[in-house]
C-alpha cells in the first residue's frame, strides 16, 4: 500500500478565479502511527489516534485514495500546567491498489486505535491448484 | 486571464515551502513520535499532561491501544506510578507481512512527581478514546486557602 505524501488537494487553485479559501494548506495536523499487515483475507491497517472520539472520526475512500481525519480532543478539565504533548487533528492518506474491495472495507475504534480491514477482491485472493496425478 | 493579487503570491510561495518540507517529518515532533514506543522509550512512556482546578489535579496520559485492564496506578503522598502493557499485533503475523510497523508495543512504567500532596483514597482514573484520565483529590491541607481582609 503506497502513502500518499501530498495531503492537500491541489488542483482548484490553479484555474483561477477566486479559489483561496481552499488554497490554504490544511491547518497543522500530525500523522498518526500506523501497522499495516497482509493476512490471507486482505490486509489490515491500525492507527493510533489517542483523542479521537467516534463522531471525530472520517475514514474516506475516493478512488484509490484512503484518507484517515481525526478530530482529537483532550478530556482533562482545569487549567494546565505541564505539558508534555499536544493534540491536533491527525491526517493521513493511503493510496489502495485495485485488489482491495472497496465495498467491503470495515473500520473499528476501540481505545483510541482504528483498525481498518481491507478485505482483497476474490479474484486476487491466493488460490492453490490442485495437482492431478495421471 | 487571472489579475495578479500579491496576497494570492504570498500564499502560493508558502504553500511551496510547506511542501518543500513535507517529507521531513516536520509536521510530527520528535517527542509526539517517541510517544508511540512504549518498548523503546519505556521511562518516557506515556506522556503526560497535567491540569489543575481549586481542589484536584487532572494527569492526562496519552496511551492509546493500551489494555485498560492492564493498567495499574499507585499514588504514594505526591508520586504517581502508571504501568500497563500494549499488545502488539497478533504474534501470528509473520515479520514479512507487514507492509508498515510504526506502532511499536510493550510493557511500560512510568512516575510521575505531582506539585502537591494527594488524598489518595480519592483518586479516580478513566480510559477514554485511548486517553488516560486520572482524577487526584487534593489532600486537605494542600489546598489553597482563602483568606479575608479585614477592612478596619
């Protein structure tokens, strides 16, 4: 699975006209950790995303482009007085090859990590052919 | 055509610095990365935040995938001690499966020196989206006290 380095759209701008409110470059974001394994079924993908509740969470896929946006917040109460992180909103894209089945992607958030399962097409499935003896 | 908008130039240079930069993991502190490798940094691991309102403190540990029934917390007078484990992917996944291991797991102990002396009958601690929040009453006689002027 190819990363995606280019986290801003960036095509609008350019034909003109009055495209700034999308010319900015997103606001900070961090990239969260990622595992990425290959089973048999497909493959599977954990990312970290500590702070980022159900409802701030978008997984999108356009094409062959996977994008993970988490909204994060801290839950402390009170003023600070040390800090030793920040959260921000996390941003991370992929780019799918044509063996994943769109249709079948499954996301699941628990303790603040996402597993995305990304079940491969059936034809792209391994297959073993059987050996007849004549 | 499009008229020329100096604002508009400013804005493009910036954008090309930023993606000049992109790729040198800028965008991700050093510290934040670290955050991530409770097997490698296990003295720094989790990290933590501390907040404070009149009459408790709030530690906010970043810990997420961490098993909430593997975490223990002790407080003794003003030191916090957190240990817990994250698990790693499932040990049947073959080293040559992974595509990308970035989420580093293991066991990790971490204490923490609070401002304060702590009720430590009181302390609460929940798990919420990965984020640890532990909830210390201050002990009574650390808490700030109010005092009236006299207007003679």
């Amino acid at each position: 699975m190819a990363e995606k380095t280019v986290p801003v759209p960036s095509g609008p701008e350019r034909s003109g006209g009055s495209g700034r409110e999308i010319t900015r470059a997103q606001e900070r974001h961090l990239r969260p950790a990622v595992d990425i394994y290959e089973t048999s079924d497909g493959l599977v993908l954990m990312a970290d995303l500590p702070g980022v509740a159900k409802e701030g969470l978008r997984v999108d896929v356009d094409g062959d482009l996977l994008t993970i946006t988490g909204k994060a917040n801290h839950v402390a109460p009170g003023d600070p007085i040390y800090r030793e992180y920040e959260l921000a909103n996390f941003y991370r894209q992929f780019e799918l090859n044509e063996e994943i089945d769109r249709e079948k992607i499954s996301a699941e958030l628990k303790h603040g990590v996402l597993k995305l399962n990304l079940p491969k097409a059936e034809k792209a499935k391994p297959k073993q052919i059987e050996v007849k003896v004549a | 055509m499009a008229t020329w908008d100096p604002w508009r130039e400013i804005d493009e240079l910036r954008r090309e610095i930023d993606r000049a930069f992109e790729d040198f993991g800028f965008q991700m502190e050093p510290r934040f990365r670290a955050a991530f490798l409770p097997g490698r940094l296990a003295r720094g691991y989790p990290l933590v935040n501390v907040h404070e309102d009149r009459d408790h403190l709030y530690v906010e540990a970043m810990a997420p995938g961490v098993d909430p029934n593997s975490l223990k917390l002790t407080v003794v007078h003003n030191s916090l001690t957190i240990s817990g484990e994250k698990k790693g992917p499932p040990a049947e996944i073959k080293a040559e499966s992974f595509h990308r291991e970035e989420r580093a797991a293991g066991k990790f102990v971490r204490s923490i020196t609070l401002p304060v002396e702590i009720d430590d009958q009181k302390v609460k601690a929940e798990f919420i989206n990965g984020l640890l929040l532990i909830t210390l009453p201050k002990a009574e006689k650390a808490k700030p006290k109010q005092i009236s002027v006299q207007v003679s």
